[in-house]
C-alpha cells in the first residue's frame, strides 16, 4: 500500500478542513439566525409602537408627544434597514460557507474514493499472489506426490 499512504494524508487533511469549513459554517448559521432574530425583534417593537402610537392618537395626542412618537420611529427605521443590510451581508457570508463547505466536501469524497479504488487494486494484487502462491505450492505438492 505504498501508493496509498499518501492518500491517507490527503483524506486526513481534507477531513480536518471539512471540520474547519463545518465549524466555520456553524458559527456563520448561528451568527445569521440571531441577526434574523434581532431584525424581527426590531419589526415586531415597530409594529407594536405604530399600533400604541394609533390608540394612543384616537383619544388626543400633544405636539410634543407626537414629534416624540415620530422622532423614535425614525429612529427605529433608520435601525431596521441597518439590520436589513447587516443581514444581507451575513446571507452572503452564509452562501460562502455553504459553498465552501460543499467544495470541502467534494474532495474529501473524491479522496476517499481514490483511496478505495486503491485499497481495492491492493487487495486483487494481493488475492493474485496469494492465489499464484497456492497454485505452485498445489503444483510442487503433486509433482512431490508422482515423484517421491
């Protein structure tokens, strides 16, 4: 298995950097997931403050206390399409890794099936020599049988 060893190697250091790409794309996920998080929190505190700035509007509002209420939905606009953007970037990020995950992935598979392929050659060589080794020893035993 002399030509094998280096595909062992190679299937050792494509499985570390699998684990590196996994660990990387892990993180990446969960760095997305609390961005998402973060953005429909925001959503969901804009939507409720539009929704206590309507009742609160039915029943008589000071000026002060609606520049106030609207001064703080800017606010929280100009906070949402912040996370709008940071979210996009950590899609690209995620999109990435995926992909260099997947590329991880490939070779790692391509190697592994070379080494296969390799260990499978081995095995036929050396069933043949097992077996060219049997034959002559049943031969030199038979011709030792009629020549004794």
């Amino acid at each position: 298995m002399e030509n094998a060893s280096p595909l062992i190697t190679l299937c050792s250091l494509a499985q570390k950097a699998l684990d590196q790409a996994t660990n990387n794309l892990g993180q990446i996920r969960q760095s997305h997931n609390q961005a998402e998080q973060q953005l429909t929190m925001l959503l969901n505190y804009q939507r409720e403050y539009r929704e206590k700035l309507n009742s609160t509007m039915t029943g008589g509002i000071a000026a002060n206390t609606w520049q106030n209420y609207q001064q703080f939905i800017g606010t929280l606009e100009v906070a949402i399409e912040q996370h709008r953007k940071q979210l996009q970037q950590w899609d690209q990020r995620l999109n990435a890794a995926v992909h260099q995950w997947q590329e991880k992935q490939q070779r790692l598979n391509a190697y592994q099936t070379l080494q296969s392929r390799a260990s499978e050659q081995q095995r036929s060589l050396e069933n043949k020599i097992d077996q060219k080794q049997n034959d002559e020893f049943a031969q030199r035993s038979a011709h030792r049988k009629k020549n004794p």
